[in-house]
C-alpha cells in the first residue's frame, strides 16, 4: 500500500510530544519483531519513517531493493554469532555484535541480511528518510564496529555513541544526513542527560526495563518496546528505578510530503512508480 506523509509542521519548544506502543509481528519461525511506522505518529518520527526492534535466527527475507531512504541496522552487544550483510554495491560483510550497518539507498540499491548458521540477531532496522533533493543520490554505505564506537561511562550508566555526538563525545559520521545514535545502558537507579540541538527531532524505543523520561521537566514513563518521539525539547534525561536499555536517534526533520511503498520512499506517485519499473528492470544492481 502507498501511503503519503503528512508534514509536520514548525512547532514551539518541546510542544510536541506522543508515545506509542509498537505492533507485533512475526515471519516464518525465525523472525520476530516489534514495528513502528510513520503513520501512527503523524508525522512525529520525520526524518525516520520505520524502526522496527527485531531477533532473527534464521534467514527470513530474500535479496530485496530499497530507494530514496537509508537502511540501518543497529545490532545489540547481546547478539550471538554473526549477521551477513551482503549489498550491490559489493559489500560482503559478517556484522558482529553491537555493529552498525548504514545503507544509504538513495536511487536504489539491492540488500540482504541474514543471521549466519547458529546466530541470533537482536537489532534494529531503522529506514530514514531522504530529502527529495538527494532522493537520487548515488547509493553507499558505512560499516561500524562496535570497537569503534566511542563509549560514555559515568556512575549508573553505559553509552554507545554509534553516530553523531552526546555530551562532547563524537562517533562515526552517517554517509547521509547527520543522526545521533546512542545505545544507552542505564543500571539500577541510574539516570543519563542529552542535549539536543535546536529544532532536533527525538526518537527513544525502549528495549528493556522500565525508564522515566524528562523533557525540558515533563516526564513520560516508557515499558519495553514503547517509543517516545518528540520535536523542540533539548534536554533529555533518563532515569531508571531498576535499569533499563533505549536506543535514542537525534536528527532534523525534513519537514517534505514523501510517497512510500515498503522500501522505497519517493518524492511523488511518479517517481516511485518509475523506481519500481527500474526494480522490476533489474536496474537497481543485484548481489552476485
């Protein structure tokens, strides 16, 4: 189904806050997951259009296109084993746990990822949107380690700072628009502060645990596998009473109406058609 953003428009300071409990899904035996979409929370996710917190321990879906958005995945440290990546810009890689794949999809590129025999794969995949402007960019992509992740360690908390910055420290730079990343591990009683920039967008999805949330001094109380997203606040700080895991993505919202059908994310009803006519043309690359 095709479905059209609606834009969200300019806001004040931190008025603009909704939580939402995420949609259960399953594929075959192998795959679960929890997802979220950009229509449940109209329009308050831009620039992300989907997350979904997944395990996976078998492979579950062929080799399959994506245009006019970036494909990310972010593994959890408690993954086992290794996740194949495989892409048609010819990366073949065996993401370990706690990686970072970014594909930045753009015009089109093909993708396919599957928990190598024996693994299990506790991530997310996150879609984030592209500007209608560089919707045909080339295609690429970075891999991060997670021993190249700077780490934020203080009393009662652990961070990953897997892209952009958190608190004067700085990880990998997206090959797309810029996006803070950070894995936060709270313990009992432990609490973590972010600094948003003006105007930022803020996701946090709950993986684990229970974590109270102050935005600019309005709290919010998230259970596992519920997300927050807000627009306008700039201090964000966690707090748990008996420890807890979230994922917290930072970015500019792109603030454009977009047209999307699974994958791809197009500017307009012709753009998209013409990415699909180019898919079924096999023009979107393959993997050998």
């Amino acid at each position: 189904m095709t479905v059209q953003n609606k834009v969200q428009n300019q806001v004040p300071h931190a008025a603009i806050t909704a939580v939402q409990q995420g949609e259960r899904m399953t594929r075959g035996t192998g795959f679960e997951a929890t997802s979220f979409i950009h229509r449940q929370l109209d329009g308050l996710m831009d620039p992300l259009i989907m997350v979904d917190h997944f395990t996976m321990t078998e492979p579950t879906f062929a080799p399959h296109a994506h245009a006019g958005l970036s494909a990310v995945s972010v593994l959890f440290e408690d993954s086992t084993g290794s996740f194949r990546n495989r892409d048609s810009l010819g990366n073949d890689i065996e993401l370990a746990p706690g990686d970072l794949y970014w594909l930045k999809a753009a015009r089109g590129a093909v993708h396919d990822e599957a928990p190598t025999p024996g693994s299990r794969t506790h991530a997310l995949q996150i879609f984030v949107n592209l500007p209608a402007a560089r919707k045909l960019d080339a295609p690429s992509a970075r891999h991060v380690a997670a021993t190249e992740m700077p780490v934020i360690e203080g009393p009662g908390h652990r961070v990953r700072v897997m892209t952009g910055s958190s608190n004067g420290v700085t990880g990998a730079t997206p090959p797309a628009l810029p996006l803070t990343i950070l894995d936060i591990a709270l313990k009992t009683g432990g609490s973590f502060t972010h600094r948003a920039d003006p105007g930022t967008a803020t996701w946090l999805h709950l993986i684990r645990g229970e974590v109270e949330v102050d935005l600019d001094g309005t709290r919010h109380r998230l259970c596992s596998d519920s997300a927050l997203a807000n627009n306008g606040a700039e201090e964000i700080r966690l707090r748990s009473g008996e420890g807890g895991q979230a994922v917290l993505l930072s970015g500019s919202p792109i603030r454009e109406p977009f047209v999307q059908k699974g994958p791809f994310a197009m500017r307009d009803a012709d753009q998209l058609a013409a990415v699909i006519a180019a898919q079924e043309a096999g023009e979107l690359g393959n993997i050998d």
